[in-house]
C-alpha cells in the first residue's frame, strides 16, 4: 500500500496528467470542428449580405 503522504502527493498529479490528455484527445478536435463550422457560418452570412456583419 501507498503511504498516505505520498497518495495526498501522487493522485492529484496522476489525474491532472489523465484528465488533460482526455480534453486534448477528445475534446479538442470536437471544439476545432465546431469553431471552424462556425467560422464557415459567419463567412457563409457576410458573403450573403455583407451589410449584415458591418
């Protein structure tokens, strides 16, 4: 068994270093697809009617 000290020490660093690669794995090609969907969006608009975006 881990001492408690090193558990306290250990475990938070563990599952900082688990749950960061999850977001860059899982999550950030999610969000680089929905920011670019909306980018396309946005140009979609002020090709339509460039008044609209000012």
């Amino acid at each position: 068994m881990i001492p408690t000290v090193l558990r306290m020490i250990f475990v938070p660093l563990i599952e900082v270093v688990l749950i960061s690669g999850v977001i860059i794995i899982v999550i950030g090609p999610i969000i680089t697809a929905l920011s670019g969907a909306l980018a396309a969006g946005i140009v979609a608009i002020y090709k339509l009617s460039p008044a609209v975006l000012g």
